[in-house]
C-alpha cells in the first residue's frame, strides 16, 4: 500500500526518468473502532486495502447488504486492527 511505480514511457531508458522520492503513508494499526467517510472514486476494495481488511470483512461489519454500492460521504465503520 502507497507503493508509487514508475512506468516508463515507450522507448524511454529507465535512467532518463527522474523519480521522485515518495514516503508511503501506511495507517497504522488502531486499538479501536475508525471512521472512513467516503470519497469520490472509492471502492470497498480500496478502503480494505488502505486498512488491512477485505471487502467481506467491511461489508459484514457495516451490516452492508450490497457492499457494490457506496456514496460519497458515507461512513464507513473500520473495526480495530488485529
């Protein structure tokens, strides 16, 4: 997670790209309950994998019946890290 690739362009030698130094920004494990408030282009996937949880685990903790549809602004309740 917040791992950053650099693609290089077609034809381009990896040493004539210049790479920015990018720290990742893991979060780190919590002893208690979180709140993630959805934002455009989110998915469950993705707000599983930015805390360490699957889309099953998320979605049964919310009490989610379709865990495929999420709207912006919503709130997501992250259980404690393990």
């Amino acid at each position: 997670i917040g791992q950053v690739l650099v693609i290089p362009a077609q034809g381009t030698e990896v040493e004539d790209i210049a790479t920015p130094v990018v720290e990742a920004t893991a979060v780190p494990p919590a002893t208690e309950e979180r709140i993630h408030t959805v934002q455009a282009g989110e998915n469950l996937f993705r707000i599983g994998l930015q805390y360490g949880f699957t889309v099953d685990e998320l979605a049964a903790y919310n009490n989610m019946a379709n865990p495929n549809v999420l709207e912006v602004g919503q709130q997501i309740r992250i259980p404690p890290s393990n």
